[in-house]
C-alpha cells in the first residue's frame, strides 16, 4: 500500500527529547537524561543525526513506498564493525555514523552503559536488545575485536561451519527467539563461499498505549493515498489528554506507552503540503523544536491500524552516507582479522510493526555479512550483459541476448 503520510517516526534513540510529563507515576523509572554522562549523550545524539540522515535518504530512494526503519538496530550493528575498521575506512565509518569527535573507547563504552539503560528505563515496556557474531570455521580473527564486542555490546560470538546446510538455520533460529518469532530470517541460504561473518543485532518493543483505544470504537474509514485514491482502513479513535503539537506545516501527537517513557511520535500533514515536504525539513535542530514544543490538551485522535513487515538492502543508502569505502577493494577492517582482507558485502534490515487498539508491537534486525576478497578471478554477473547459445563443434550461434534487467516470466 502506497501511503501518504508517515504514520510513526519511531526512532527509539531519541528518548532525551521525549517529554517529562506521564500519566502515571513509578518510583522504578530510571531517568534516562540524568543517568548519561557527556559521552553517553554524544552517542545518543549521534545515533539520531545518523538516523534521521537514513530515514530520510531512504525515503528519497523509495519515495512512493511504505519505510519503516530502526535506526538502533543499524547503528548497533555498524557499531560492532566499526571496531574491525582502520584508516581511511573508519575514518569513513565515523563520519557516516555522526560520531563527531568521539573516540572509540567512549563509543564503545556509551553502548555498554545505554543497552541496559533501555531495557530498565520503563517496566511497563518489553523492551528487549541483542547483538550476535557468527564466523566460519577456522578464520582467523583477532580475539581483541572479539573481546571487544563482547564486553561492550554483550555480543554473543559463535564459530559456524558456513558451509553446513544448517549454518543460515542456526542464526536465522537466533533472530526469531530474540524478536519473538516477529522476523524469522535474515540469513539467505546458502551462504557465499567468500562470507566470511556476518554481524547481526536485533531489537523487540513491546508497550501498552498510556491511554488504550477502545475496541469497540473503532469503525471501518478510507485512508487517502499518495496517488490519490482511497483505500478502506480500520480507523481506531480516542477523546483523551494527549501531547499535542502543531505549525503551519502539520499537526503531531505524542501518544505514551506504559509510565511515559517510551512514546509514538506522529507527524500528519496539513492539507495541500505533502509528506516529503517535511521530511526535507527533518533534521536534529528541527526534531528538537518539533518535540520540545508538546503541549497537553484534550483532544479526540483517530490513527489507523497498522501491520507492516519491511525488508531492505541498505548497501546504497549507506554508500550515500558516505561509507563506499567499506564496500569495495578499498575497505581495511584489519582490526578483525590483522590484514585488510576484508569488505561488508551486504547490509540487510528487516523490521516488523503491529498498531493496535493495545498498543505496539515492533522488532527489528540488521545483518552486516563481511567478505574475503578473492584470492582468483572473481566474476558476478550483477550488469547487464550479453550471452549467447551455441553448438561448440560447428561454433553456430542457436541464441544471442542481451540483458539489462534479470526477470523471470510466469
């Protein structure tokens, strides 16, 4: 379904700039903006610069689709690879990851001191955090980046035998127990002989709306799509005292869940301006004056049901964020195996997003897949080009092609 308007920015990094004001009361919240110190915040701060700087790129790459991205997820992943990185790649990696003039010590160490921060902050809220490694048998990494990762971001760290039919099994098995059977694979079989680990983080969220819609109040409504058609909807309503905020370009809400830690963001447009719009004006100044200026109010609320899996490739969008290097021939990760030998062949991001009357369920996963260059002559047919069909003895040509684009008919 092609939608018109965004219907959550759910960034769970930019907690410092939900508002203080809750509904309930529960003396076991941890107050997150009094328990970072400096580096902590910068790493906070950090993460949101990187992901609205995604949020929005993918947008521009798929403007008429569905997005639905965890920009933790992304950043934790990367987070762990950045310590494998050297030169000019983590130089590259830095930027690309707005850890302005943090060092990896201070990186590391706010990632520690944040991951259980999350999990505490609020105990009406499931919120649940996990990173992994998986390497082929027999690789040679350097225990200092497995230490690393281990004693910063709890990485699990695992040697696999790639080759096995059961490898992709294995940590596909891991991704579903840890985001509660919402994402069930990550891993594509088989695994490229060349793979050599793949880094992977997953997160699972699970709140009560403060303010629950009741059931019995939802009615079927149409929902005004990017195209200009309508597609029917189950419209959900509430009159209650919500988080409000409005300007000349939208109206936003501010819905909490459980003791008000955690919270939905929602930024509708105002008749005749359209979403990307204000995507174009999202960045860290304007979502900070966006969401310092809630206010409550009552107000009546009526927010559709949603269900939506997303699954994207993030090779591009990072490479425009500025982390090619770490694409290609150039890339130097000699801080995992001791030589730069290595390159991220693929970063994959899967999430899964449920709105109810309830409240949300949401998970994610990203997979950061690193291969060994070649040691021979490598040839991936992945542009187009041409082949033919030929009897070798009398070399006559039965088929000629050309292909531009790879598509199987039915």
């Amino acid at each position: 379904m092609k939608i018109k308007s965004i219907l959550s920015i759910f960034l769970t990094f930019v907690l410092i700039n939900c508002s203080n004001e809750t509904t309930k009361s529960n003396d076991n919240i941890i107050n997150l903006s009094k328990e970072l110190n400096i580096s902590e915040k910068k790493v906070v701060e950090s993460s949101k610069i990187f992901g609205l700087e995604l949020f929005r790129e993918m947008v521009n790459l798929q403007p008429d689709s569905n997005i639905f991205i965890s920009p933790l997820s992304v950043a934790m992943a990367l987070g762990m690879t950045y310590n494998g990185a050297a030169n000019e790649t983590k130089t590259a990696m830095h930027d690309a990851l707005a850890y302005d003039n943090l060092t990896s010590q201070e990186i590391n160490e706010a990632f520690k001191n944040i991951i259980p921060l999350l999990s505490q902050i609020d105990p009406e809220v499931n919120f649940q955090l996990a990173n992994s490694i998986w390497y082929r048998s027999g690789y040679p990494i350097l225990p200092e980046f497995i230490n690393i990762n281990q004693n910063y971001f709890n990485a699990v760290v695992d040697e696999l035998d790639f080759s096995s039919n059961t490898a992709a099994d294995i940590m596909n098995m891991w991704v579903n127990e840890n985001t509660n059977g919402l994402i069930e694979e990550i891993i594509e079989p088989p695994i490229d002989p060349l793979t050599v680990m793949f880094l992977i983080n997953t997160i699972y969220f699970k709140g009560t709306w403060t303010y629950e819609f009741d059931p019995d109040n939802t009615f079927e409504s149409q929902f005004h799509t990017i195209n200009g058609s309508t597609v029917p909807c189950q419209m959900m309503s509430l009159t209650s005292e919500q988080n409000y905020f409005e300007n000349n370009l939208f109206q936003s809400v501010d819905l909490d869940y459980g003791n008000g830690s955690y919270s939905m963001t929602i930024i509708l447009p105002k008749i005749n301006v359209e979403v990307d719009d204000i995507i174009s004006e999202l960045n860290q100044t304007s979502w900070s004056e966006w969401t310092n200026g809630f206010n409550k109010i009552e107000m009546s609320l009526y927010l559709p049901k949603l269900k939506l899996r997303y699954d994207r490739k993030l090779n591009n969008v990072l490479k425009t964020l500025g982390m090619e290097i770490a694409f290609g021939g150039a890339a130097d990760f000699s801080g995992i195996t001791g030589s730069p030998d290595l390159y991220i062949s693929k970063v994959k991001h899967k999430t899964y997003i449920e709105v109810n009357e309830e409240g949300t369920e949401a998970a994610a996963a990203t997979s950061v897949e690193m291969r060994e260059y070649s040691t021979g002559i490598m040839m991936e047919i992945n542009r187009p080009y041409i082949f033919t069909i030929r009897e070798k003895n009398s070399d006559t040509i039965l088929f000629l092609g050309k292909i531009v684009e790879p598509i199987i008919e039915e």
